[in-house]
C-alpha cells in the first residue's frame, strides 16, 4: 500500500497496519467521542441509503466500541477484512469492510454485500496515515459504476499514535458536494495482535 513510504508510519501504526498472519487476528477496544451526523434531517436518508452495516442514522457521543481486524482475500489478493462492533444507545451495530492494496491504490470495499467501494490516495503526516478517497463506486447488478465526482462522496481518514496517552486515534469523515460532512466518527483506542481468531 505505501511501499518505502511505510516505514514513515509510527511504530504501532506499522504493527497495525502490517499483514496478520494466518489463523491470527488484532483486536481492539476503544471510545468513540462521536459516531454519525447531528443533522437530524440527514438521517433517514442515511438510513434509506446506506447498507446496515456500513453507516448508522445516529448521532451518539462517547459510544464504546470493538474491532477485529482477520486476514482474507479478495479475488485471490491478500485482503485485511476488519468488523467494528459499535455499542450504540439502541443497541449494538456492526461496521464490516474488507481492505485491499493494488496497483491503484488502497481500496475499501464496504459491508457483506460490498456494494460500495472507495479507492484511497494514501499520505504520511508525521507518523500518521492520511487517506483520503480519489473515487467511489456503487454496484449495480453485476457491475461497480464510478460515481461522478461533482457528486461523489468524499471519505477522508486520519489514523495516528500518541505517545501523551498511548492511544492510537481515528478520524473518519463523508462530505459531499454543497452538503459538507455529513458523517463521521472519531476516537481513541488500544490495539494488538494477537494469534488465534476471535
């Protein structure tokens, strides 16, 4: 994904972002200071929209959550299949995407049915990873149709390691034209590999 570019990456964020072996997983657990848009009018069209789990029509603070990152593959490429288990008021949802590296880019491929894929031009900011979508695409029937980009969504992903609380961070954000962010989800937790799945 980064190439020489990777050993840019804080120590743990190298750990975190590195291949997981076979039969093993990493598992994390951490607070997300806020989970979705506190634009109220904006999310029942989230809910219409999005698949159940990949956003939630939701704005919740401090919402405890879990992820579990498991090696996979995606057309016989090396993939990285991660499941965040958010602990939400109503109850607990789950966020699923598979991650493959090519020879464009990172591409997230988001929920079980992987309707939606995002291609990430990725950057290293002091220690920390920058991604930040270049295009996004939709399924439809058999085949992914780029969106165009006057309405494409923007994702952008800011991950880093603080040394002040020994916390990795995350900052995930979707902005559209006109319309600005209009979902997000950032917080803070703790991560390791661990052998053997969960």
């Amino acid at each position: 994904m980064l190439g020489d570019r990777f050993e840019g990456l804080h120590p743990r964020l190298r750990a975190y972002f590195s291949a997981i072996p076979s039969g093993s997983s990493g598992v994390g657990e951490g607070l997300f200071a806020a989970v979705g848009t506190p634009r109220r009018w904006l999310r029942p069209f989230i809910g219409l929209l999005a698949d159940p789990d990949v956003l939630f029509p939701v704005w919740e603070l401090d919402v405890p959550f879990s992820i579990v990152n498991t090696p996979a593959l995606d057309g016989g490429r090396p993939a990285v299949a991660a499941e965040r288990m958010f602990r939400l008021a109503g109850g607990s949802r789950t966020m699923r995407d598979l991650i493959v590296a090519t020879p464009e880019g990172l591409v997230d491929i988001l929920g079980a049915r992987r309707r939606f894929r995002a291609l990430f031009a990725a950057e290293i900011v002091d220690g920390g990873l920058r991604l930040e979508s270049t295009r996004v695409a939709v399924r439809i029937g058999s085949r992914h149709v780029v969106v165009p980009g006057f309405v494409a969504p923007r994702v952008r992903l800011i991950e880093r390691f603080s040394e002040a609380d020994e916390l990795q961070h995350v900052e995930v954000t979707v902005s559209l034209p006109v319309l600005g962010k209009v979902y997000e989800y950032a917080g803070s937790f703790r991560y390791e590999p661990r052998a053997g799945r969960e």
